[in-house]
C-alpha cells in the first residue's frame, strides 16, 4: 500500500477508536428513569455493553475491514 493509504488508514482508525469511547462514555454517564421505562430484560441488565446496538455495530465494522485489508493485502 502506497503513504496515502497508509494514512487514511490511520485517520480512520483514529476516528474509530474516538468514536469507540465517546460512545462508551455517553453509555456509563446514562441516567436510567424509572418513571418512563419498560422492565428490562434480565439478560440485557446484565450485559449492556455487549447488548448495545452501536457498540455491535463498531465490532462488524472492524471485522468488515480487516477482512478488505486481509483480502486487499493477499491480492499482490
């Protein structure tokens, strides 16, 4: 891969990884209000990372990319 590459790359997973924690952050700082929410599931209460939406969105991005990195880099 030429320098181009090779930065856009950084810059991407630069931005992957600022996105990554600020979602995070927003996740923990979540005030949960009795009043106006449903029960939640036992299996959500107990995992709600892993249960997020966004943050199994950014896992298939990764996969998806190093998968086209992986392809791009054995077609040489």
């Amino acid at each position: 891969m030429d320098t181009f590459s090779w930065m856009l790359l950084l810059v991407a997973s630069g931005v992957l990884v600022g996105g990554l924690v600020y979602t995070y952050q927003v996740g923990k700082r979540q005030k949960v209000q009795g009043e106006y929410d449903t029960p939640v599931g036992e299996k959500v209460a107990a995992h709600p990372y892993v249960r997020n939406p966004v943050f199994i969105a950014y896992i298939v991005f990764v996969a998806l990319l190093l998968g086209y990195i992986a392809y791009v880099a054995f077609q040489t």
